[in-house]
C-alpha cells in the first residue's frame, strides 16, 4: 500500500502471457483500477493506460519510475 496525492493505492506486478509481457496494475482505496503499464516482451516498448479521468499527476510519475524499475527484464536471454 502506498499513499499518494492524499490516497492510498495498492500496486500488482504480473505477467499476461496472452498479451506476451509485464503488467503494473495500481488499484485505489476504493478498489478501482486507476491505470496500468504495460511492458512488451515482443517489442521492448512500455505503454500507459489510464482508467480513471483526473489522475493525479503524481500519481502517474510514480507509476512511471515504478515499472520502469520493475517491469522490464534485467537478465539478458540466453538462446
């Protein structure tokens, strides 16, 4: 659970073998999905998608840093 812009939201990190990549979810305190990050296995390339008008834009900077900390993969493939 972190706060942010005076609410609380909780963050999922998972992996969506349909769409072959990485997720970060953030839900807020009422249970609604505000956005989520999705990472391509397929292409490298991260994208936002936001659920809710009126983010906060704190809210989205920290989405952002998070998955790009979390999300994409650190060792290297060995084919």
């Amino acid at each position: 659970m972190i706060e942010l812009a005076g609410r609380n939201y909780e963050a999922t990190i998972g992996s969506d073998v349909q769409r072959d990549g990485m997720y970060l979810e953030l839900v807020d305190q009422d249970k609604h999905v505000v956005g989520e990050i999705f990472f391509s296995d397929v292409d490298g390339e991260m994208a936002i998608t936001l659920c809710q008008p009126g983010v906060p834009i704190e809210v989205v900077e920290w989405m952002i840093a998070r998955a790009k900390v979390r999300l994409p993969p650190t060792d290297p493939v060995v084919s």
